[in-house]
C-alpha cells in the first residue's frame, strides 16, 4: 500500500488523470467480458413465421419462462434450451404453419350453421391441410393453397375446379419435378381436379411449368440421362474423368391433325338386290260367238292364242374405301438432341499424356447412342473428343463442425474487441505509466563525494549531490602520483568505499531510515 501511495505522489496531474482514465476502462472491459462469458449463446429456434404465428411462439416461451430474444423475424433461444423448446412446442401445435385445418369444422354448431357456411368451412380446411401436408417436407418453408371449387348447378356442364399452390423454399427455389409432385397431391384431394389445373407458384422462381410426364422431356429426365451417360463412360474410363452435356430441343406447341382419305380403287360390295319377273297371256281361239260361248258349245273345243315372258333385275351396292385419322402431338416431344462428351486421355509410365486411339472413341460413341436413344433421320448430333484435362490437386477433405462453428459470431467478435482493448491499455496507457512513475519517483542516483581539502582523501558526509554533472575526485599528492589509481570515477568510487568500508556502512544505515521515516 505504501508502494502505492509513494507511486500516487510522484505523478502530476495529468498523469493521474490518465492512470483513473485507465482503471475505469479497465474494469468496464473486464466486467464487460464477463457478462459476454456469462451469457448463454443463443440459437435460432424459428425463422419466417407470420406475425400471428410468431406471437403466439412468443406467447408460449413467455409462459414456460424461456430466455428468448426477437431479431427481426426470427426467434433465438438459448442454445441449450433450443431442442426441449421446439418438442414442448409442437405438442402444442406451435407453430401453426399452413392455416387451419380440419379443426375448423368443431368450431360448426347445428344451429344457425348454413350450407353455405359449412361449405367455406370444409373448404378453408381442405386448404390448410394440404398446406400443412407440403409444407412437412424439409424443403419448404411456407406454403399457401388456394382452392376454386365451383357450386354443383345442374343445368350447367364443364364446371372443373382449379387450384394454385404458392411455395417458399429454404433452398432457393424448387425443381419442376417437385412441382409435379405438389400438382399430383393437391389433385389427389379435390374430387374432379387435374394436376393440369393446379399452378405451382415459387416466391423466388415464379410459375412453374408443368411437364408431360408421358412423351416428353423435362430438365429432370435430361438430368436423368446425363448422369447415365456419364455412369456409363466412368466405368470405361474412370471416376471424374468423362464430361457429359445435353441439349435437347423440345417440342412446345400442341398440334392436332384430322385426315380423310378415299380410295376409289379399294371398292367393297356391301348390299347386292336380285329381282325376277315372269308373265303369261292367254288369246280366244278365232270364230267365236254368243252360243259357242255356251258350255255346250264348240268353243270349248278350240285353241286361243297363248304368250309366256320372264325378267331378271340385280343391282349391287358398292361402298368406296375411306381412311380417317386423327393425330394429336401434345408439347414435350423431341425434336432434335445434341450430345457433346469429352473425355481425358491416357497416362503413360512415364508421365505423358496421349489421345484414345480412334477405334475405342467409336466403341463409346455408339455406346452414348444406344443411351440417349440417337435417331440419325430426327437430325440427332453426338460429337465425343479425347483431351487433355486439367488435373486439379485434390483438397483435404472437410472435416465436422468444430467448436469455434457452433459459437455465435458477435458473440466471438465482442470477445475480440475486449480483448484488444485490454491488451491496448496494458501496453500503451499502463506500461508507460508505471514506467514514467519509476523514472520520477524523486530518488536520484548517488552522486560522487565532494572535493577533498587539499592533501587529504575526500570526506563522506552522506549528503546526495544535486548537480547534473560529477565533482572531479582529488586525492593526496602522494596517491596521485600513484600509477594504479584508475581514470574511472566509478572505480575510484569502489575503491574509496573498499577503503573506508565502516564509513560507507554508516552512510547507507542513514539512508535505510530515512526512507522508513518517510514512510
């Protein structure tokens, strides 16, 4: 304590006020750290919640007394608490993500309930179930379903429902395969809806269009393909060393077309009608009157003149040969598919590279066109060459999450900031200080004894000399003529204190209590 006071009083003003600067510093730093140590890190618990959705998340950590904090949309949580919080959560149902379901139908009482009503009920419910459904999959994050259902009227026809689907990802963006599946699901569970009427609409990437899974190609068939090609040339020429891109031109518009054609040549019977007509005249024989018109007369006995025809009729019915045909060319037909490959050379035994020879660039060409399905006549291009790649040296393979990882980043920059600080005012404010502080203390070197009398030794009175400058040491005539007196001051002052040793134990006895009188 007496260190530090004597330390205290020797500095001035503005030094004072420099070391107080300091120690408040100091231990704002120190006590800083230790509430940045103190204070558990925080992990997201949830992100991207509607307000609705996000207050009632608050309301619940409010009541468990959870130590929460709301950065923008989010929701961070102590990092050791995050787990337990988000089970206990969602057996509450937290958070409602996609709407209301089916629970909306308890809420429907008997009386006062209209067809009307219970129909928008059941109809907010199918939505916020199929929401709930898409938005399980890992990677989405929100979704919203949007049902046009029309009213059953029996006196119109062609009454289709239609649906919209909009989706946000935590990737990015979906893929139109993905899409096809939101399609069939929503589909699937409205009676009457198609997956053609269901538009899936994703907030970074916009409408995505729905492909024909049945003739056609889409960027996920052409993927498909690619990685096939490039499985199948890897076994030949190994892992990493084949380049595989597709172009395929896919056909966008839809066509139909009727044909009619007559074959005048190709005339079948289809009804023949036969008709046969036969007649016979009988004449009155000649000289005939009233009386042998008797039955007792003679014109019995005579002969009359007699005639006897026939007929025949066929007509035939004749059907001329017709061919009708329609063709319907509906969008994701190839039109044209374009193949480049590349793939590395050979490596000899003493490091060069050379091309594949062109016998074994053909054997994998025709291997590409049995995979991709190659149709010379449909304009179909395979163009494979054999360069050199450029070899890049392999990385060290990442390893798991370390513990720097799971810390927060302000929380490790806040650490950083303390801790130069610290360092700073150690350094460059308190080191110069105590350093200052010692040079002043008031203590001043021991000066050289005065002048001795003229033909005597010097005289040590104990006294410190206050001039900047060294009395010059006289000695008796009979020492100065001594050749062994050194030219030294210092070791002429250690061989004077050698020689009167008692006086110079007295000295110092003298100044060991003053200084504790001083004390």
């Amino acid at each position: 304590m007496q260190q530090m006071l004597s330390f205290w009083s020797v500095l001035d003003m503005r030094r004072r006020v420099i070391v107080i600067v300091a120690t408040l510093a100091m231990f704002a730093a120190v006590l800083a750290l230790a509430r940045v140590a103190s204070t558990p890190s925080m992990s997201l618990l949830y992100a991207g919640l509607e307000p609705a959705v996000a207050g009632d998340v608050v309301r619940a950590l409010d009541q468990r007394g959870a130590l929460y904090e709301v950065r923008g949309d989010s929701i961070w949580v102590s990092g050791g608490q995050r787990d337990q919080l988000r089970m206990s959560l969602a057996g509450d149902g937290l958070p409602q993500t996609g709407g209301a379901g089916y629970e909306l139908l308890d809420q429907l009482s008997g009386f006062g309930t209209t067809a009307q009503m219970f129909d928008a009920a059941y109809l907010r419910a199918k939505e916020g179930e199929l929401a709930r459904t898409i938005t399980s999959n890992p990677f989405v994050r929100t979704a919203r379903v949007h049902l046009a259902v029309p009213a059953a009227q029996g006196f119109r026809r062609d009454q289709r429902p239609s649906a919209s689907v909009t989706v946000t990802t935590t990737t990015g963006g979906i893929t139109p395969a993905q899409a096809q599946a939101i399609r069939h699901l929503v589909a699937a569970a409205v009676a009457g809806l198609v997956p053609d009427a269901v538009s899936v609409i994703d907030s970074a990437a916009g409408l995505i269009p729905a492909v024909n899974a049945d003739s056609g190609f889409g960027d996920g068939k052409t993927e498909e393909l690619k990685r096939a090609v490039e499985r199948l040339l890897e076994a030949r020429v190994g892992q990493g060393r084949a380049m595989v891109e597709l172009a395929v031109d896919v056909v966008t518009e839809r066509e139909s077309i009727t044909e009619r054609r007559f074959d005048p040549q190709g005339r079948v019977a289809i009804s023949t009608e036969t008709e046969e007509k036969s007649n016979t005249a009988t004449g009155a024989p000649p000289g005939v009157t009233v009386a042998s018109n008797l039955p007792e007369g003679d014109a019995a006995k005579g002969e009359g003149s007699r005639s006897q025809g026939s007929e025949t009729r066929e007509r035939v019915n004749y059907e001329v040969s017709e061919t009708a045909r329609e063709l319907l060319r509906a969008p994701g037909g190839v039109r044209r598919l374009t193949a480049a490959v590349l793939v590395d050379g050979l490596r000899t035994p003493e490091g060069t590279w050379q091309p594949r020879s062109d016998q074994e660039l053909a054997d994998l060409r025709e291997l590409v066109a049995s995979a991709v399905g190659f149709d010379e006549a449909r304009g179909d291009v395979i163009t494979i060459k054999s360069m050199e790649f450029d070899i890049v040296s392999g990385g060290v393979a990442a390893s798991g999450p370390g513990f720097l990882s799971q810390l927060d980043p302000m929380a490790l920059i806040q650490l950083g900031v303390i801790s130069a600080v610290i360092l700073a005012l150690g350094l460059f404010v308190l080191r110069p200080l105590m350093a200052s502080g010692r040079a002043g203390s008031g203590v001043a070197p021991l000066a050289l004894p005065p002048a001795a009398p003229e033909g005597g030794l010097p005289v040590l009175t104990g006294e410190i000399d206050d001039g900047s400058g060294l009395p010059p040491l006289t000695v008796s005539a009979s020492r100065t003529a001594d050749a062994n007196t050194p030219q030294d001051p210092v070791e002429r002052l250690r061989q004077l204190i050698s020689e009167r040793q008692a006086e110079s134990v007295e000295l110092l006895r003298s100044w060991m209590d003053e200084r504790e009188e001083t004390r």
